[in-house]
C-alpha cells in the first residue's frame, strides 16, 4: 500500500495543453454520471457521453436522468459553472479527453452467467478509430478477468498507429446511495497501467481525490498494480461481500433451530476486529444490479481458466441467498395458519402487505431485488400482495405491471393479514406498531430485514416473526 506521492501538475504529460487532465466519461449512467459530476467537482474539466441520447439531454439541462442522494445539486452546480458538459457525439470526446474512462453497464447475458461485454465493445470501437492524439482509455466498470488487454488489442486494430492511445484499469467500488461519497472519498484507489507515461498520467487523473483528502486530513490507500488483479478487486471483493451475507444468513436458519438470536450473534461476531460488524445483517438476503451478477459472472470466469472447482463455493453462496425468497413464502403461510404442504406453501386468498420494493432503502433501484422476487413468489401462490415503497413504485410498476401497488402506507396495510418488511426503509423501521394495528386485518408482521424491535411489537398485541431471531 502507498499514500499520495503523485505527480505535480502535469503539463508535460498532456497533449491538450491544459494544466490538468481533461477527462471523459463514456457511459453516464449511475456509475460514470456519479463519477463525471464528481471529478468536476474536483476541479477536473469533464465531458460525459452516452449512446442514450435522453440522459445525456436531462443531464445537460442540469436534471436527474436516474436517483443518487446528493448527486443532483453536484450536476448542478458544475453544469452551470461549465466544467461538466454532456454530448452524445463520439468525435467530441475523442477531441476533449487525455482520459477516457469506460464506465458502460456490463450485465449477465440472456441465459447466462457470463458478463456481457457488448456495450464494452461497442464504446471501444466507436471511440478507437476517432481518437487523433496521445491519450489513454481506463477502463471503470466490472468486467471479468482478462478484458483489459482485450480492450487493448481492439483499440491497437481499430485506432490510427501514429496515435498512441494506452489502457489502464482503475476499478470502482461505489454503493448506491452513497455513490457521491465512495467517489469523492473513496476507501481507496487501485490502478494499473502498462507504462510510466500512462501510470502518471492515470494519477494525474486521481489526483483531485487525494487533494480533497489532503485537505481534509485523511488518507487514501493506493494500490498499484497490474492489470489481471486490478480486474479482480471489484469482483472478488464483491464475491467476498456476498459471502458475509449469505454466512449469516446460514448462521440464522441455524439460529431459528437452535432458538438462538442471529442479531446478538452478528453482533457479538462483529467485535473481533479481524471479521467486523458491516454486511452481517441477516435477512432476506442481498440483490441489486451488483452483487448477484459479479458472484456469477466470477464463478462463470472462473470455470472458463479452468478453476471451477475452487470457486465451486460461490454457487452455493447464491443457493444460500435464493433461499432466503423461498424461506420468507414459507413462512408466510406458516404465520397466516396455512399449507406447507408437499406442493409447497399455498396462500390463496390471503391479503399481504409488501413493505418495500427497492434492492436496499434510499435509492429507487429494483434491480434484482429479493423484495418484489418475493412480492411475486407469494402472488403465484395465491396471495393478494399489495406493495408500497417510498421511492420505488414507479420502476417497480413499469417492471411488474402485474403486481398491486399503493400509494401511501395507510392504504397499502389496510386489511392486511400479514404485513411483510423487506426493504429497511427508515419509514418502516419507526412504524408506530398500536396505530398499525388498528388498519390492519390482523396484527402479524414477518420483519424479513430484522430491521424493528421484537418486544415492542408483541406488546402491541402483533405476532412478530424475524429471520433467525
Ligand atoms: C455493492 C457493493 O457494496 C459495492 O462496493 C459495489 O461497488 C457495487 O455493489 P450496492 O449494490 O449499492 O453495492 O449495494 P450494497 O449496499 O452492497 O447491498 C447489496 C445487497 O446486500 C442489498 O440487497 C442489501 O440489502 C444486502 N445486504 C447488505 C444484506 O442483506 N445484509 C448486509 O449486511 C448488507
């Protein structure tokens, strides 16, 4: 590990002119949107591109295109002080960058466990044949193993051979609703490039991040490395997250066997330093557009360089975490006194109030969420599920136009036998339990995130039921 010993001001690596990198950010979606605005925030001169010619028009116009707390009043300010611009011609990018980040999604593939690296490809080739001056292309988003140099040997075919253009790798760990911080203040920052002119450049292009840090009197760890591990960070660190939760997960149906209290658990667990308390909270198990998609996509990479066998755990790891949806249908029809039978639970006809919609509280995201995989798992069994969430309804309505939603909370539990939360949004942890009981068709609450407290609860009256407590 290193702290900041980074390069001054670095005219003499620039082919621009100017004093510091101009940057490029080519995918401005909730990855390169957040860092675009954030590195103009930084003072870098910025220019975000997107084949999405609606986001880059919000954006322009200083609006919203997707939710990031924090991240509206950045656009903003920096749109209007004019060092963050968006276009959707690739020409200007080639023209305005020293450094072109590649932040475009890399999801599964249709029937796959595999990342599908076509947007990759297509930024690249676009981008490539364009470029006119010395500059490099880092790649940001999360890719499996290996790609970096495939990067680098299209832009060899695709761009002119007088015009020196490099890749270098510097992975993000941003978290949803607390993107702004992880790019301003990040945990740290791993980079790889292949020479030094390209190495100084890449933290030429960081440096702001640790000028703010400077600043602030705090450190930020830089690893430098080579391409193949900084590749891997992102997923196995991932991997790694996902292996928190779904041990914990584990240790809570051992928990509900043993009649022990996986929250007191976790805790106790999390006080040795060595394994910590963040990511032991037992529930209904992690989604996102993250998490589930880099387990398998590391799994798959894994299998393909011949090493299936070592990471053969990873499959059970989402095995641990899909039966946490399946745990929850179960126990709904246990507290609502029905059939789990052979054929599974049945729940027909019985009303169930869905709290939460969303992967996780405060954002409007509901990409692979186990919240509405479970909302839909009980409505196949027969149940009248009715959702609410405070952020999420319209995505998950235009997704699920199937499903039921609410419009308020007092609407949404109204005649509810059994209310479900499975997304802690603050709201619902600070429910007034002996008002709730008066809308409800019977005080009985599942608490999928162990998110309220069990005595205050039961002595409203309800029958509480958390994961493993
Ligand atoms: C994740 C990684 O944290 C981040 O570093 C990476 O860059 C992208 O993927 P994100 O998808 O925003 O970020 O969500 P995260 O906060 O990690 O939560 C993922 C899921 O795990 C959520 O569904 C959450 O509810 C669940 N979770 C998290 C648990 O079930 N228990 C925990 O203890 C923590």
């Amino acid at each position: 590990m290193r702290s900041a010993n980074l390069p001054n001001e670095s005219e003499s690596i620039l082919t621009s002119g100017a004093a510091r990198p101009r940057l490029t950010f080519i995918g401005v979606g909730p990855l390169g949107g957040t860092y675009a605005a954030c590195y103009a925030e930084l003072g870098y001169e910025v220019l975000g591109y997107d084949v999405d010619a609606g986001r880059i028009e919000k954006f322009a116009a200083g609006e919203m295109p997707f939710y990031e707390r924090g991240l509206d009043t950045l656009v903003r300010k920096n749109v209007d002080n004019g060092r963050l611009r968006f276009t959707a011609d690739p020409a200007e990018v080639a023209a305005f960058g020293d450094v072109h980040f590649l932040c475009v999604g890399t999801p599964s593939r249709p029937n796959s466990d595999s990342a599908d690296l076509s947007y990759m490809e297509s930024a690249v080739t676009t981008l490539a044949p364009l470029l006119k001056r010395r500059c490099i292309v880092v790649g940001k988003s999360t890719v499996p193993v290996g790609t970096a140099a495939w990067v680098q040997q299209l832009i060899d075919k695709l761009s002119d051979t007088d015009v020196q253009v490099e890749v270098a790798w510097s992975p993000e760990f941003l978290q949803e609703a607390n993107a702004v911080d992880d790019v301003l203040r990040p945990n740290r920052v791993v980079l790889a490039a292949q020479s030094d002119w390209a190495s100084e450049l890449l933290q030429a292009a960081h440096k702001g991040v640790f000028e703010l840090a400077a600043m602030e009197d705090r450190e930020v760890p830089l690893v430098i490395t080579d391409f193949a591990t900084a590749e891997l960070v992102k997923v196995a660190s991932n991997a790694f997250l996902s292996t928190k939760i779904s041990f914990i997960n584990a240790m809570a149906d051992l928990c509900d066997v043993a009649g022990g209290d996986v929250t007191d658990l976790a805790r106790a667990m999390g006080y040795d330093a060595r394994i910590g308390h963040r990511f032991l909270r037992a529930g209904i198990g992690f989604g996102g557009g993250c998490l589930p998609k880099d387990l398998r996509a590391l799994a798959a990479r894994g299998r393909e360089l011949g090493v299936g066998e070592s990471l053969r755990f990873l499959s059970e790891i989402e095995d641990i975490n899909l039966s946490r949806r399946t745990k929850v249908v179960r126990l709904a029809a246990e507290l609502t006194g029905r059939e789990n039978g052979p054929n599974g639970p049945e729940l027909s006809g019985v009303n169930i109030t869905v709290l939460g919609a969303t992967f996780k509280p405060d954002t409007d995201d509901i990409r692979d969420s186990p919240a509405l995989d479970i909302a839909r798992r009980m409505r196949s069994e027969g149940a009248t599920v009715t959702i609410y969430d405070p952020m999420g309804l319209d995505n998950a309505r235009a997704r699920y136009p199937e499903l039921r939603y609410a419009h308020n909370l007092s609407e949404a539990v109204e005649g509810a036998e059994l209310l479900c939360l499975l997304t802690e949004w603050e709201e619902f942890r600070h429910l007034d339990p002996a008002a709730l009981g008066e809308l409800v068709a019977q005080p009985r609450i599942l608490d999928g995130r162990n998110a309220l407290d069990p005595q205050l609860w039961k002595n409203a009256g309800w029958t509480y039921r958390g994961m493993g407590r």
